[in-house]
C-alpha cells in the first residue's frame, strides 16, 4: 500500500468475545500520522472494547494489532503486548471514565503522569529521565492542554470540562504518537466542548488520534477519516462526506 509510511496503527481482524457475545467482530482499521480517525456508532457497538483492544487492556480472541513505521519492515505487532509496553512504545489513552487524583493539583496530576512513563527498567542503571525532562514534559502538556493558568489549582476544583482537558494533559505528558480517546465531550456543555474540541484538533500534529465520539457537530468537525461500528461490526469508513451519506449508516442510526 503507498501510504503504510503514515500507518501509525493497524488493527487487522480484531475480535472479542465476552462469553456467548461478541463485542468487536472482524474490525479493521488504520490510525494515520497526522489525522484524527472517528469512530462512531450506537451505544454497545463494541467502540469502547476496540478501544481497550487496541491499548491493550483487552486480549482480543482473534486478530493483530501493529505499529507502524518502528522499524525498516515497517510495522511492529504489538498484539501480545501488555498496556505499559505499547504506552512506552508510544500509544497514549484517555479512558471514558476519568483517572484525575481529585486531591492533587493539576501540575501533581500531569507530573505523575509523565513520571511513570519515565520509570522504566533502565533506571536501574542510572538515571535515564531526569527530573529537568519530567518538569519540561509537565509544562509542555499543560500549556497544549490550555491548562497554565490552572496549573495550581486542585483537580476537583476544576470544572468539568477543565478535568477533561486535564486527562488529555496527563496523556501528552508521556510523549505518545498514537492518542486514543473515548468519548472526550461525553457530559459537557456547549463552551467546554468548545474549547476540547480544539485542543482535539491540536492534537494530530505530528501524531495520529483515534477518536470515540457521540457528539456528530463536533465528529465531523474534527475526523479526517471515520468508521461507523454497529453490533461489532464495521458498517461503513473512508472519509467522512462519504459514510454520512452511506444507506448502511443511515439505517443504523435512523432506521430508514
Ligand atoms: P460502546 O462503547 O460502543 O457503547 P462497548 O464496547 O462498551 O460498546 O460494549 C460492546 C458490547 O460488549 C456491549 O454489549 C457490552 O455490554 C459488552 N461488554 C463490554 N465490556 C464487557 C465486559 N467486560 N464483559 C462482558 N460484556 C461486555
Ligand atoms: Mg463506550
């Protein structure tokens, strides 16, 4: 394929079953360098399970999961490998529910972050990330996330919308290629959104971003390609002026 130097993750075939159900049925996909991928459909299509698949806090039943352009064959099957393997290998998540310390400020919040993507093995050797990389990490995803100002203030002080930014925040600060998003808007209001949706549209800069969303204004609005799943299945993608208009699609959600 001409553009498998931009994949930046691949999912081929992925399946789950939970039991008697199957929760992600034969999805395939591509997540490119520099483009957010949506992924919509009604709720229990299975979003939040390809999600877990693919961050490998879920082992899928079947399929491959790959990173691409890592090495000179050009991708890296990352299926087996467990969920602080691929965030150090680059693959960042957000998750639907949030995991903010309430208690801690904002700063402590995003600096913990950034502190354990830093711990790995080789400390054992030295010092491999030093405190000046973690406070420079810190600012750097605090000020993309919009969030200098409140740097100080204590998470659960901060508004609903401002805790998502700030979730966002603590995944930059582990420098990842790849962000995985569920359901960022989920719960806002319209000037929150607002703001979360632009620091969504920052984000593909230089990385690509899967996104799960159930906000259309603010999925087309951002999604360079789109996948539509229903019932764990993959109903229609490509770009999104093309699967908005497609039959399968309309009576998934309309029912006409
Ligand atoms: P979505 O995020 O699109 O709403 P999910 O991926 O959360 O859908 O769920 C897809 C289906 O899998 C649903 O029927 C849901 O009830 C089921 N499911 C999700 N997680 C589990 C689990 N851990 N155990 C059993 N069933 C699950
Ligand atoms: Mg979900």
């Amino acid at each position: 394929m001409a553009d498998n130097a931009q994949v930046a993750l691949r999912a081929v075939g992925l399946r789950k079953h939970f039991g008697g159900l199957t929760a992600v049925s034969d999805v395939s996909l591509d997540v490119h360098t520099g483009e957010i991928h949506a992924v919509i459909g009604p709720n229990g299509a299975g979003k939040s399970t390809l999600i877990n698949l693919l961050s490998g806090d879920l082992s899928p039943s079947a399929g491959e999961i790959m990173l691409g352009g890592q090495n000179s064959s050009g991708f890296d099957d990352i299926t087996r490998l467990a969920p602080d393997r691929r965030a150090r290998a680059g693959l960042g998540r957000s998750y639907q529910k949030t995991t903010i310390f309430p208690q801690f400020s904002a700063q402590e919040n995003v600096r913990l972050a950034a502190q354990a993507h830093a711990a790995s093995p080789l400390k054992m050797f030295g010092n491999v990330t030093s405190d000046a990389d973690v406070n420079r990490r810190t600012s750097e995803a605090l000020e993309q996330a919009g969030l200098l100002a409140r740097a100080q203030m204590i998470a659960t002080h901060l508004s609903h919308g401002e805790q998502r930014q700030l979730e966002i925040a603590m995944v930059l600060a582990t420098q990842p290629r790849i962000i995985l998003l569920d359901e960022p808007l989920a719960g806002m209001g319209q000037s929150e959104a607002r703001k979360v949706v632009d620091l969504i549209a920052s984000l593909k800069q230089g990385r690509a971003v899967l996104v799960v969303e159930h906000d259309m204004d603010a999925v087309f609005e951002l999604a360079d390609r789109l996948t539509v799943m229903a019932d764990g299945h993959v109903i229609a993608s490509g770009l999104p002026q093309d699967v908005r208009i497609d039959p399968a699609v309309r009576l998934a959600y309309l029912g006409v």
